[in-house]
C-alpha cells in the first residue's frame, strides 16, 4: 500500500468534512482542500480541526499550507521528530528541490548515498511520491515538503542558498532552464539567473510561455532588473501585456537607453530596437507616438534576413494600419506574409501580420482572403498558446468582422466579446475602443439598437480621450452612420475636388472588381490603383471600399456614366 492507494477521493474528503465532521462547507470548498492536502486522511481532519468555529472558511482554505499549527504540531512530533537523525538531515536538505532524483540528491547535498535514502523514505511511506514507473524522480507531499522547508529556514539557514546554488548549478549542467533559474534566484544568484532569463526567454515567448517568464521576472530584485538592460527591456515588454502603467515601462526602457550596453544577447537584437519595439507594440493612447517608435524599429533592425527585420515590419505595418495609412500597411504586411521565414516568425509577428491584412483585404472587399487571413492568426494563437494574450486582440476582431460579413452576427459577437477581454491591457486602449467599435456594428445589424448605441458610446468616449486616436474616428464616423445617428451627407469640398481619374476608380469601386482586375481595366498597375484609392478615402473621410462607396453614393457621386 503506499500513499495513493491511501489518499481519499473527493468524494470521501466530502463525506468526511461534511457528514462525520459536520462542517458547513460548499462543495467548491471541499474541492480546494482536497487539493491541497492531495487527499491524505490526517491532513483533511487537521485542516477540518482548524476550521471549527470559523463563520467564514474562505480565508483559511485559501491560505491553508503547512505554516498552520495543527499540521506543523502532528508532522512535527508524529513524523519527523521520530526519524534517525541522517535521515531526518536529508529529507530536511532536499526540501528545497520540487523533485528529487538520487544523482540531483548528491550533487545538492555533496553526498555518494541519495539513492539508498530515497529507497528507504518510499520503503517508509514518508510522504514520498515517485513521479515515474522506473523509480528515478519522486517529490515530496505538498504539506510535508512545505513543513521541511521551514524546518531547514529555522533550523539552518545559513544552508539554505548554498543548496540552492548546488541544485542550480546541477539544473544548469543538464540543460534544465527552469528548475536553474528558480534556484539561482532562491539563492539570491541574480546575475546567474538573469544571464539564463536573458538567453531564452525568447525562445520560450515564441512557445506561449510569457506567464512562465513573468514568474522569473517576479523573483528579481527592481534594482536588478533596471541595472541590466536585457532584464529591464523584457520588463518593459511583459509590461505592456500586463497592464503596467506606461510611467512604470518608460522607467525601464529609460534605464536600459541610458546603459553603455548596445548589443543584447540571442535574438534580443539591440537596446535601440527593442525599445522601439516595445513602444511601437504598447500603443496605449497615441497612434502617431507608436508609429514614430515602429519607425525607428525598423531603421534599427538588423538585416532583411534576421528575426528583428519581420519583427519590426509588422510592428510598422500595424502601426501604419491604426494610423490610417492603409496602402502602406497593406504593401509592408503583405511582404512580411509572404517572405518571413517559417522558422523564425514569432508569434507576434504572425498574428498581428495576417489579422491586420485580414482587416486591410476585407475593406477593400475580399471577403475570401480576410476569412483565409483571419483563421489563419488565430489558429498560430492558438497553437503558440496565446489566444488570451492582448496581442491576439487584433486576431479576435479580424475575425469577427470576416464572420460578420458572411451573416455569423451572433459568432461575430462573441468574438468581440473576446476581443474586449484580452484588450483591457492599458497600453492596447486604442484597439480596446476599434472592438467596441466593430461590436457596436454588429449590434446595430442583429437589431439590438441599445446595445450598439452603448458600444459606440464607450468608444467615442475613449477616443475623446486619446492624445491621438489615428483611424478610430473615421471608423467611428462610418459606424455612427450606420445606426442612423448622421443624416446623408452633402457633398463637400473635399468630394468636390476628387480628380477624374478618381472618379473612374470610385465607380470601379463600386462593382465587384478587385484591385488587380481595376488595374488590368485601366492598364495601369495595382500599386497606382491602391495610390488613388487612398486619394479617395482622404477626401471622402472613408476608411474602407465599403464606406467609400455608401458615402459616394449619399453625395451621388456614382450617378451619371459609369455610375
């Protein structure tokens, strides 16, 4: 028999916090300390002990742990206490480790007998667990290892960052990034840890793994972090994904611009570039302050052919798009879909890329490709692991416009919906105010007139807020026009003085051409053609062929021949 056999179901854990304890637990409280005690018998009864008497038992569950003096009192006198004192030294020492293996056991404890004493603990029933068929990695009980651990604080801790730098050094030897740098930040090894977190954490970024890295970041001293540019740079970066205040990214970024250090390692690239970037990404209220920083990126970058190239040409052709400069974008992210290298496109790279051209192909009436585009970023964000990530913010909304236009109201909705949660990151306001935005369209187009008055509300609010909304306000126009709020327009000025060749393109606009075939029909080339369509939008304030053509034809701009 050994301690899983042992353990309680939850159904029993229930039944006896409920029934033979008579606690007045919720099922959901239950559930919690069945976790944390991992079903051993004695542990739910001290805990059940403990929570007599208490009107409210949320606070003890959530914090109960082996600091609790029932627990202690029981593992203290009726476990450890009893052991032989070479025993009782080693689970003591290797309740730093979260697993345990005879050879790690040595190296940490500069010994030659682990694996005899690990025998002997699982022999015992010690409140050992092997994790594998073949005997070689165990862990302690959650409960007991917590209780062993304060044991060792009290009792040696001048040992303790010792043990820790023997079990880094053994995690570092065997490739083990993770298990390394908790180790040499638990024994305060800050330099150590930060050359590791420096070296790989794009490797993990692109793998999904930001919340991983975070937890790195959060076992950092400050001081640390802003005396080392690398450090403080991914600071900067997870910041903005994090909701951090801008004043508190700008710190960061300022101390690793102010630091001699220019070269950064692996595919960090450059302090200027990645500081750039970062300011690029985090948009918070100022198109134009983004659009400078993604173009300082790109002068940055390294070459055509390195990650730092794609990555600072979608930051600039998403920047381009927000600002409102539609064929540039289209032009940039074109290339970056078609040209960047499979192996090395990152994860931001690919989703901003294909949901922002999604965006730029569908306005310009390729329902088709938008689609294409569309899944194909959020089937990366789903696959990276990042679908909640505010990066992917971008994604839910090209794909809600591109199900939009196909009659899926009711799907479209719900990804808006999406869109607005992983968007409440400050720094990703201006794309937090295009969702409401586009979810007060498909209100407006599923009948439900208040909730798209509410929606369109909230963004013409936040943008009345904005330093600089860049395209917000002519897709708010577009949409406001939409639920009837402006009457038909007259012609303007502006209108007035499209030249005759743009009112050609506009007709041509108006049929179901694409680009390409308005370009063969007038034997021009397609980037002529992208050319006077944005002389088009400009003068009749429009932001996509849709729109151009609605307004085209409240001004009757489209009567007439050809019309």
């Amino acid at each position: 028999m050994r301690i899983a056999d042992l353990g309680f179901t939850d159904a029993e854990a229930a039944s006896l916090l409920q029934d033979a304890m008579e606690l007045d637990l919720t099922p959901k409280e239950v559930q919690r300390l069945w976790e944390r005690t991992e079903g051993w018998a004695a542990g739910l009864v001290l805990a059940g002990l403990s929570l007599r008497g208490r009107a409210d038992p949320e606070p003890f569950i959530a914090s109960f742990e082996a600091g609790h003096r029932h627990v202690i009192d029981y593992l203290g006198s009726e476990v450890l206490a009893r052991q032989p004192e070479p025993l009782r030294a080693f689970m003591l020492r290797t309740s730093i480790l979260q697993r345990l293996s005879a050879s790690l056991c040595d190296a940490v404890l500069d010994s030659d007998s682990s694996g005899e004493l690990l025998a002997e603990l699982e022999q015992a029933n010690l409140f050992l667990i092997p994790l594998d068929d073949h005997r070689q990695w165990y862990r302690y009980h959650h409960l007991f290892g917590q209780l062993l651990g304060l044991e060792l604080t009290e009792q040696e801790p001048e040992l303790v960052p010792v043990l820790h730098r023997r079990a880094a050094a053994w995690f570092q030897e065997a490739g083990e990034v993770e298990a390394a740098i908790h180790h040499f930040s638990a024994a305060g090894e800050f330099a150590q840890a930060g050359a590791l977190i420096a070296r790989h954490w794009v490797s993990y970024q692109r793998r999904g793994r930001l919340i991983t890295v975070q937890r790195w970041l959060d076992r950092l001293l400050d001081d640390f972090i802003t005396a080392n540019p690398p450090i403080a740079l991914l600071a900067a970066w997870l910041g903005g994904l994090g909701n951090v205040p801008r004043d508190e990214i700008e710190r960061w970024l300022e101390a690793a611009e102010a630091s001699d250090q220019r070269e950064l390692p692996s595919d960090l690239y450059s302090v200027p570039f990645m500081a750039a970037l970062v300011r690029a990404i985090n948009t918070f209220d100022d198109v134009g302050r983004s659009l400078q920083a993604a173009r300082r990126a790109g002068e940055d970058a390294g070459p055509r052919a390195s990650v730092s190239y794609w990555m600072g040409a979608a930051a600039l052709g998403r920047c381009l798009y927000l600002s409102g400069q539609a064929a540039e974008a289209r032009t940039m992210l074109e290339d970056v879909a078609a040209h960047a290298p499979a192996s090395d496109r990152q994860p931001f790279v690919v989703v901003n890329a294909f949901a922002v051209l999604s965006l730029l192909v569908g306005e310009d009436g390729d329902d088709g490709r938008a689609m294409a585009l569309a899944r194909q970023a959020m089937d990366v964000a789903e696959a990276q692991g990042i679908p909640y990530d505010p990066m992917t913010g971008v994604a839910y909304i090209a794909l809600a416009r591109a199900t939009a236009v196909r009659g899926g109201l009711v799907e479209a909705e719900q990804l808006l919906d999406q869109a607005l949660g992983v968007l409440r990151s400050e720094s990703f306001r201006v794309q937090y105010a295009q969702a409401q935005a586009e979810l007060a369209g498909v209100r407006h187009r599923r009948g439900d007139s208040d909730g798209a008055r509410a929606a369109a509300e909230e963004a013409r609010h936040l943008v009345a807020t904005f330093a600089d909304p860049g395209m917000l306000g002519p897709l708010l126009d577009r949409t406001e026009r939409e639920l009837g709020r402006l009457g038909r327009r007259e012609p303007s000025a502006a209108a007035a003085a499209l030249t005759d060749r743009e009112l050609v393109v506009l007709r041509l606009l108006a049929t179901e051409l694409s680009q390409p075939e308005i370009a063969n029909e007038l034997y021009v080339s397609v980037n002529t053609v992208r050319t006077h369509i944005q002389g088009i939008y400009r003068k009749l304030g429009a932001a996509s062929r849709r729109e151009a053509i609605t307004i085209a034809r409240e001004q009757r701009l489209l009567s007439g021949p050809g019309g």
